[in-house]
C-alpha cells in the first residue's frame, strides 16, 4: 500500500521528512518486495538465482550516504522507502528502495556524505584484506550487515554458508574497490570506464603494458573491473557461479592480460566499449595524492560532507 510522506527511520515519522541518513551500511535493491527476498515461503530461504546472487541487490550505501525519499510504502510495521541518491546515480525500470530501520529521516536536506580517499599503501592493504571474500551481487562490505538476521529473521537456524548470504558478506568487482576506498570510487563499473585518466595502450603487447602501468590502476572491461597492485598482480572480485574460482583472488598480472587479449583488443577509447560495444578493454589511472581517510563499511557513525572524488 503506497501512503503519504509522512515516514521516518523507525521510532522518528514526520509529515514532511524527505530525506533519509544511513546510520548503518544500508542495502539498496532494486524491488521493495523485502519479505519474498528474505525469507519465501519457508521463512529460511533467500531468493537467490543459479549462482547463488541475489540480483536484486543494487549496491551498500555507507553510513552517512543521503537519500532523497521519493515515495513511502507501508511493509507491516516497518516502511520501505523508493529513494535516489547522488552517490548510484544509474538508472533502473523500478527505482531502487531502502528499508527504513537502516536510516534517519530529516525535514532539510544534509550534506552529501564525506568522500576522503585513503593513502595508497592503506587502499591495497583493504584490498589485500578481503582476499578469499566471496562475491556477492551488488556487494561491497566484505564483513556483510549483522543487522539484517534480526531485521528479517529466518525462522529457523541456516547454515554458514546461509548466514554469510543472508547477511551479504562479500563483494562484487567494483564493490570490492568502492570498499577498499571508503566508498570514494564510483559503484558501478559503467561509472569506472571514464575514471581517471587513460594510461595509452592501445596497439601495445602484454609485455610493453606491464611496463607502463602503476598500483592502482583499473583494468575495466564490459561488466568487470579488475585491480592492478603492481605491475606483477592484480587484485579482483569473479562471479564464478558455483565453481572454485569465484571470489576475491589475485592473479599474475601477465596472466589476466594473456586472457584477456586473447579475445578482447586493448584500447584507449572507453567510449568505443561502453557505447558502441566493442570488443576490447581499457586501463585508467585515477589515484591522486596522499589524502587522509574516513571511516568506511565498518563504522557506525556517518562521516562528514566533502567534495566530489578526482577526474
């Protein structure tokens, strides 16, 4: 049932409150039915396809992202929000919907949250940390949200495979870099294509590419992402779908090259992937400077408003 905007978080419902603050690392989906996702017919399943992802799951805003509420629906007790927010600006047929235990609600809108980007050496520690992590569609805390078992219990005990599902432990490929910044690095990888600056490769061999990338760097391709630490590894999160493979790994950097120019040509265009669909990859370099960091996934208090990131 959709009602007036009369919501807030929780304990906190005020007619004209139209924006929300997570105050938690709060999942936003792609749909507001919340109970057939957590729970189906059985109270213990989740609503995961073949790999088991769910694919519902659009990204993890982190404590002090805003939302702009743009429509509240009653869910039982609790209410969902449909929301936009600044920070996953991609568009989607059904709007994306937080639930409103995850957030505050204010009657003005705050700042946008603080993005301050971590040393270098300090973002491919995080990186290195979440290596064995699984994927998780539209996952970026590799710790996952413990709030979610007692938001939308099972109604019976699960496995620990379950739990790490049920409480969204892991990360996808962009997620994994988005986590390992606080949250700096664009969401998706369609916002990664044109990040940065592009590092020339075009017309290049496997070899003369090691030789001109730096740590950091992002090899980004149509759906993945991958992370170079140096110019012998790179750091990535991979579907996998059910086999060994999947999750967060590092690979031998000549090896990821080998395999991807044997069926994709390294460009310097990313207009020529993302728009016109080629076949091909580009590298971009968008680390800049040593600036001091912010709190992240892990912390419960919202970090203060900032400027947009570099590029």
């Amino acid at each position: 049932m959709i009602i007036s905007l009369f919501a807030g978080g929780c304990h906190d419902r005020q007619e004209t409150n139209r924006y929300a603050v997570a105050v938690l690392p709060t999942p936003a989906w792609n749909t507001s039915s919340f109970p057939a996702l957590f729970g189906g017919a059985d109270g213990k399943t989740l609503r995961l396809d073949r790999c088991e992802q769910m694919r519902e799951l659009e990204f993890v805003a982190l404590p002090g992202s805003l939302f702009t509420i743009e429509e509240t629906i009653a869910n039982g007790p609790n209410l969902i929000f449909r929301v936009t927010s600044r920070e996953y600006p991609y568009p989607t047929a059904t709007g994306y919907f937080i639930d409103s235990r995850f957030v505050k609600t204010l009657k003005t809108a705050p700042p946008e949250r603080l993005r301050e980007l971590p040393p270098r050496r300090k973002v491919i520690a995080n990186l290195l940390a979440a290596k064995g992590s699984i994927y998780v569609w539209g996952g970026n805390c590799r710790r996952g949200i413990p709030q979610l078992l007692d938001f939308f219990p099972p109604a019976a005990a699960v496995s620990p495979r379950m739990k790490m599902r049920w409480t969204l432990q892991g990360v996808d490929c962009s997620g994994l870099l988005f986590e390992a910044t606080n949250g700096f690095t664009p969401r998706n990888v369609s916002g990664l294509f044109g990040y940065g600056q592009p590092v020339a490769i075009q017309g290049l061999t496997s070899t003369q590419i090691m030789a001109r990338v730096e740590p950091l760097d992002l090899i980004v391709r149509q759906r993945h992402v991958q992370i170079i630490l140096d110019r012998q590894w790179v750091i990535e999160s991979r579907l996998g779908c059910r086999s060994r493979n999947g999750g967060v790994v590092v690979r031998p950097l000549r090896e990821v090259l080998t395999e991807l120019m044997g069926s994709r040509t390294p460009l310097n265009d990313p207009v020529a992937i993302r728009d016109r669909g080629e076949k091909g990859f580009v590298i971009r370099r968008w680390y800049k400077g040593e600036i001091r960091t912010s709190s992240g996934c892990g912390g419960a208090a919202p970090p203060q408003p900032t400027a947009s990131g570099p590029g």
